[in-house]
C-alpha cells in the first residue's frame, strides 16, 4: 500500500486540489503516490496525493468524470433526490461553508448562501493570531496578509447569528463544520447556551450526494464520498453545492414535469423581488420569442450588474467574455483567456450567469463557453 502521511507532508506530493491551482493536474489521477489521513468525529478521511513530477500542464479543463453506474430506481438515490427537491423549496434553508487555519484550526472565511443562489454573508476571518498550515493555505489559497483588515469572527457573530437564527443549515460535510463553529462559539462565549442554528444536526448534502451516485464503499458497506470541487473558497463551496442539490433535485420523480414551472415561477419571484430590473418586454412574457444577440449584447451591462449583486470576482472574470451565439435559451459566450475562460466554465460560475440572465431577460437560460480559439 502507498505511504499514509498524517501529519507533515513531503514537498514533492500535492492533493489534485493543489495541483489544480498551480495549473497542473495528474497524468492518472486514479493512481496516487501517497495517502493523507485525518481523522475526524470517528471517520478516517483519506485525500490523494500525486507526485508532482508525474503531472501535465492544465491546458484545458479535464472532462467531467462519468457517474459510476448505478440503479435508475435505487431507493437511495430517489431518497435523495426527493430531499434534494424538498431542500430548494424550503424558504428557511441554507448553505453554510468555512475555511480553516488548520484542519481543527481558527475559521478564517465563513459564507452562508440561501437556496435561490443569493449570497447571504461571505467574509474573510481574522483568526487573531492563529497560524496558517502551510498545506491549509495551499488548498484555499488564503494568506496572513489577505486577513488584514478583516473582522474577528467576534465582531461578525451578531450578522451570522442574524443570517442563520431560524434556519435549516445545510453544508458538504456537515459535522465538520458544525464542529468548529461550536468550538468558535465556545472560544468566544464559553458555557453560554448555544443558538438554535448551533444545536443541530446540520443537512449533510455531502452524504445525501454519495448515496444520490451510489458508488458503494467496499470497506464500510456504504457510499462513498465525493469531494466538492468549489475551488476551496467558502462561497465558492456553497455555490458548488447548491449546484449539486439543484442537480440532485432534478432526478426527483416528477421533476421532469415541473422543471420547467418551477424554472417560470423562479424568473417571475426574482422580478418581484427586483422590480427595478428592466428586463426585455419580449422575454418575460411566457412563450415569446427569446431576445436576439444584438439584444442580448446590448443588456449585457446588467446581466454584468446582477452578477456582481452575488460575486464581483466572477463580474470580474466575465469583464471581457462576449456574448456571441444564441440558439433558443442557450446562450454562448468566449473569452480571450483560456484559463479565465475554464474558471468562468465551472458549473457554480454558470449557474450564477444563468440567474442573471433570467433575472435581466426573463425566462430560463443555458449558458455554455465556447472553446477557446487563440485566433480569435
């Protein structure tokens, strides 16, 4: 069997996660030099790790990993997909991710996101001290000196408790999470009564995914986890994870026949609650004809603007995106970059674009980013 390091890391060994984010990847990923292990509530988790010497550049983005196979009509997988469905229909459900110092370190980014995709909180933590593991930091790519300035989780526990006071918590996994928030809250007010959104038990969406695709696991007889490939930011991890819900919901039974009034009551609920949104005439009444490209361009400021309301690195990323095919709904979009181009392709990215696009034309859209053509 590989090495299994628990604690100190040999420097030519990295997770595919830090791979990623140094533009590389594994030339098999399915073939790891070592193991990390941590232990946690019970539970050994191992992650990966490749030799850095047996990996390519990351010059396009690798294909999406086929689904293992798995039965259309498994108990388990319909469980979940109807939990899934019932998740997004709930007004007071949310999504919740953190990051870490360490792997039972100080919180030092928290962001809450509610189930239409609006984000409630995302902040940066100072952890008042508290050191970065050097293997942490490369995972999320936070430093010491992007915490200066930042609020201790002191001062904004009052607009975390307002933001989650009442609601159903959701995160990947779910007692990790729970846990460190409860040591924070310990930290900070010792034996004093927890708040109800503290109490538990958090909605693993983590556990509900594994049992969704079915791929057992030989060893404990259950499912196996999968990781969340959110870019280990925490509001990237809640995007990342709604994505797989919203994703989930739509195996639900009956879905296919209520996708697309669900989709028709989403676009018609984000007018009302923008009322200030000009959208198109055309595209908000039902069965229209869909705008046009030159339309399209032309509303491309607010899309921009609706996107910033909920991510300004991704208004960024899109600053120099052209729209520049449409076909129905489906809207094609190039960026110069090819990497800026990847990241703007990730499916969390895609979905926001799409809500704005809904919220400025009316109506679902599909957006997809058109391979990237240094000629063009």
């Amino acid at each position: 069997m590989s090495e299994v390091y628990r604690d100190e890391v040999p420097a030519h060994l990295r997770t595919t996660a830090q791979l990623r984010s140094s533009g590389r990847r594994p030339v098999d990923p399915s073939k790891a030099a070592a193991w990390l292990e941590r232990v946690f509530d019970g539970d050994v988790w191992r992650t990966a790790l490749h030799d850095v010497t047996a990996t390519t550049p990351l010059t396009s983005s690798p294909p999406r990993a086929a689904e293992p196979a798995r039965a259309t009509t498994s108990p388990a997988r319909e469980e979940s997909a109807t939990w899934a469905r019932d998740v997004l229909a709930d007004r007071d459900a949310v999504v919740l991710d953190t990051e870490l110092t360490d792997f039972t370190g100080r919180v030092i980014e928290i962001a809450v996101v509610a189930t239409d995709g609006a984000t409630l909180l995302t902040s940066l933590v100072d952890p008042e001290g508290a050191q970065i593991n050097p293997y942490a930091q490369r995972a999320h790519g936070i430093t010491a000196q992007m915490l200066t300035g930042a609020p201790t989780l002191e001062q904004l526990w009052p607009k975390l408790d307002h933001v989650l006071r009442g609601k159903r918590v959701i995160a990947w996994n779910a007692p990790f999470d729970l846990t460190r928030l409860r040591a924070e809250h310990r930290r900070l007010f010792g034996d004093a009564d927890l708040p109800d959104w503290l109490t538990g038990p958090w909605l693993c969406a983590m556990r509900k995914h594994a049992a969704w695709v079915g791929d057992r696991n030989t060893k404990s007889g259950g499912y196996r986890n999968h990781r969340l490939e959110g870019g280990h930011r925490a509001e990237g991890d809640c995007l990342a994870a709604l994505a797989w819900i919203k994703r989930m919901a739509d195996t639900a039974p009956g879905a296919e026949a209520s996708t697309e009034a669900r989709a028709d009551a989403e676009a018609r609920a984000s007018t009302e609650a923008h009322p200030d949104t000009e959208a198109h005439p055309d595209a908000v009444t039902t069965g229209a004809p869909a705008p046009d490209l030159a339309t399209i361009r032309e509303l491309w400021p607010q899309v921009l603007g609706k996107v910033r309301e909920h991510s300004r690195s991704l208004e960024a990323m899109l600053g120099k995106a052209e729209p520049t095919v449409v076909a129905g709904r489906v809207l094609t979009i190039r960026h110069p970059s090819s990497v800026v181009g990847r990241r703007v392709a990730q499916s969390q990215n895609l979905d926001l674009l799409n809500a704005a696009l809904t919220a400025v034309l009316g109506l679902p859209w599909t957006t997809r980013v058109a391979p990237h053509d240094p000629t063009a």
